[in-house]
C-alpha cells in the first residue's frame, strides 16, 4: 500500500480531542506564526486543572527547543512556568514539537485597559511587574525579543501582569535560526538603534543585529505609551548625510501627559525614559522596575487628594509619518477645547487610552469618525497602488517601486513609496494584533528586501 505523503505543516493544528501524549486537546486558545496553543487537561486527571499546550506548526521546528532552553532558564511570577515538552507524531509518521506550560487565565494587556480603564495606580504597578519580568530574563543572559502588549496578559485571579511569549527569544550558545538583518519582532516596537543598524548593514551580506536588554525595555516603553495614550511614539527618524552616512534624527516625541493629561508626572516621565533614543538612558530592567514601584508608592499616598478631568479618548498613528504628529496634536487641541471638564468624575481615575478600531470598539472615538471602506478596484493595467487614506512611510528595508510605480511581485501593492502585500483579514484588530497596517477595510504586510545569501545548511553554534 502506497504511503501517504507527510504534510509540510499544521495549519490550525491537531482537531480538538486529540491525545498528546498524557494530555487531552479541550479548547482552542489561539495561534501565532509558528505555533498553535491549546488548554489541555492531563489524561484521567481532569481536575488537576489545564495547562497551556503549544503545538508547532511545522515539523521538527527548532523554534520551540529555544524556547524551551529559554523558559527553563528563568523563573519569575510574571512568567509562565514550563512544564514539559515533547514531540507529538501525526498520523502520518512526522513528529511537531509542543511545549507544555502553566495556564495563565487572563486578558491581553490592551483589551484589559479598553474594559477596566486602569488608574495611574494600576498602571505603574503592571508596568513594574512586567518590568521585573525583563530583570529575571535579562539576568539570565536572555532577551525576550518581543515585548508588546499582545504578548502580555492581566492575570484574572490575582491581577497580575505575566509576559508570554518567548518563541521569539535569545539566550547564549542558542543556534542562530535566522539570516536577515533583523532577528524576529514586531516592527512599531523595534528600538531606533536596530532601524539604524538595518540602514547602515543595507549592502552586507552577513551583518545580523544582536538585540540587547535595551531593546526589551525600549518595546515595553512603546507599550507603556501606547497603553496610556493610544498611539504608538515617534522617537527617531533616520537621516543620511551627504557622504551617505545614517544617522538617527531625534524627533519631538509629546511626553504621555500632553496626550493625556490625567497621567501622573512620574508615570510619563519614566515612559519618556524608556522611549530615549540613547540605550544607556533607558536604564535598565531592575532600575526601572525600582522606579516604577517608588512611583507607585507615591501614587498610593497622594490619590486620596487627586483631583482628575474626564479621560481623553487616544487615536492611533499611522507608523513613522512626522506629518501625522501634527494633525494628532491638533485633533487633540480640538477636542479638549470642545470638551472641557465640567466636573471630576472619580478618586480612582482611569488613566489608560488605547485607540479601538472595531464595531465593538468605539466608545473612544468621536461618533462621527467614518468607518474604514474598502478601496475600489483596481485595473488589471495599472499598478495596483492605495491613496484613499493616510498610509505609513516605507519601513527600513521594505521594497519600492519602479519610476513607474509597479511593486516586483506581481501580488505586491504600491502604497506610498512602499511594496505592501494584502493580507486576507477583514478584522481590523486581528490586522493590528499582528502588527500590520490596516486601511480602508483591508490589511497590509510590508514586503522587505531578501538581499541576503540563502543561510548554511548547518547553525553555527553561537548566536551572532
């Protein structure tokens, strides 16, 4: 009998029911780009209570043995405790890596802000937690490599805030598993540093940029500042002088407290610090975490005699567009000159802000904000380009079109001065969850520049 032939990967992962091992499949939790994460229940042993399985969605995929090696390095109460780990064997004979780990039953960090509206308290407190989380890692030699809101969660029993995530991580004598100039993260939360690195290494062939402690706690100042004001923080721009050389372009970032008058002083002043183009003027992970908790605690002592306005509701940004700082600052100004406070609503103010870009999501806009609309189709003659709306900048390395506007790919879409590829979403927080651009009802991914040489067919054995 002819053997089935092996499959090249687990789109959605093994059906629900399916035995691992010594745990049972119950409930789908959710994906991400390599891996599939289920709640699963030990076999006979139901009221142990769950654990949290991920599969990998492609065969032997040694993603998952780093962050096994990672996670069973550091141990922190704001960090999932790995359990176990394995390899599943699919019918056909291919085995995919899982990892088994502590349930954590919570909400991400921006849906939590949206529904609870946290208070300058709350925030410096998670903020200091998440923050001790980054000193545990970094202590011992790792980098969590993607730190944002979507990979952090707000503990339902006890409201702790946990960091998840650590696929994307790095500790030493890992195996190097990428070739691009850039290791894996999410692009809004990249530090100015390696945007200025990837320019500069633009002609290399085997440059490759080594993310640092200050690259983790630059991600969780953009989380900080997006969780408070509901944009995302222009920090640098990059220039390049005449004899070609890149330099990074400090531009004037709006401290927190403009955008959101309610913060606390110290709460944006820390955020503002952590945002700082020079790496060693971020501090590190345990000093921050220090300051955080001091502020806490002066928090603590003086909200009995707070006096707060009304929340003011954030707007996103489009990504790296100077232009947009200023029409932001101006709505801002409109809005607080319309709606100015007539009375304090509460002791225990909220402070969080985030931008809400679904049906379900829109008590922080203006109810006249238009909902996005589809862009009308494109000729089959033309290039395909987006000018309905205010789209992004280029990223560094992200392809560009001809004199004639046309895009290499023959999927690719020429949005001002870059090469996007549509992504097949139409939500809009599915689209932003990930980190991509959504405009007009459709959601974009950059298309980057592949000018490196394929990689080795054998990892060397330290990470560069």
């Amino acid at each position: 009998m002819e053997r089935a032939s092996e499959p090249t990967g687990l789109l959605f992962g093994p059906p629900l029911g399916t035995r691992v091992h010594d745990w049972l499949l119950v409930d789908y939790h959710g994906h991400g780009a390599y891996g599939v994460v289920y709640r699963a229940v030990r076999i006979g042993q139901a009221s142990a209570g769950p654990v949290a399985l991920k599969m990998a969605m492609r065969p032997w995929d040694p993603r998952f043995m780093r962050e096994v090696g990672l996670l069973s390095l550091v141990h922190h109460p704001s960090i999932p405790r790995l359990l176990g780990h394995g390899f599943w064997r699919h019918p056909s004979g291919t085995f995919f890596p899982y990892i088994i780990m502590e349930w954590i039953q919570g909400t991400p960090l921006y849906t939590w802000a949206l529904e609870h509206h946290p208070t300058n308290l709350q925030v410096l407190q998670m903020l200091a937690q998440l923050a001790r989380a980054l000193e545990a890692t970094h202590a011992a030699g790792a980098v969590h490599r993607d730190v944002k809101g979507d990979n952090m969660l707000v503990r339902h029993s006890d409201g702790q805030a946990v960091l998840t995530d650590f696929g994307a991580g790095n500790y030493p004598c890992a195996a190097r598993l990428t070739w691009e100039p850039l290791p894996p993260g999410t692009p809004p939360y990249r530090s100015p540093e390696a945007w200025l690195f990837e320019r500069r290494s633009e002609h290399s062939q085997d440059a490759h940029y080594v993310a640092g402690p200050a690259d983790d706690v630059y991600a969780l100042g953009v989380t900080a500042y997006r969780l408070v004001t509901g944009e995302y923080p222009f920090t640098a721009g990059l220039l390049q002088d005449d004899a070609g050389a890149w330099t990074l372009d400090a531009l004037p970032l709006p401290s927190p407290q403009e955008l959101n008058p309610r913060l606390d002083a110290q709460l944006s002043a820390l955020i503002v610090r952590m945002l700082s183009v020079s790496p060693e003027a971020r501090g590190t992970a345990r000093e921050l975490a220090e300051a955080l908790e001091a502020a806490a605690s002066c928090v603590e002592k003086q909200a009995g005699g707070s006096r707060i306005p009304p929340r003011v509701g954030g707007r996103s940004w489009s990504i790296r567009s100077a232009w947009v700082l200023a029409g932001a600052l101006l709505v801002l100004w409109a809005w607080k000159a319309v709606h100015a406070p007539s009375h304090i609503e509460s002791v225990e103010e909220p402070v969080a802000s985030l931008s809400k870009r679904t049906e379900r999501d829109t008590a922080n806009l203006g109810e006249t904000t238009p909902q996005p609309q589809p862009p009308p189709e494109q000729s089959s003659s033309q290039p395909k380009t987006i000018s309905q709306a205010p789209p992004p900048e280029p990223f560094p390395g992200q392809l560009t079109p001809d004199a004639k506007g046309r895009c290499p790919g023959s999927k690719q879409i020429s949005l001002n001065g870059g090469c996007w590829v549509e992504v097949p979403t139409k939500d809009a927080e599915e689209c932003e969850k990930n980190s991509l651009v959504f405009i007009k009802g459709r959601c974009y991914a950059p298309s980057m520049g592949t000018r490196r040489k394929p990689p080795p067919t054998s990892a060397p054995p330290d990470f560069r």
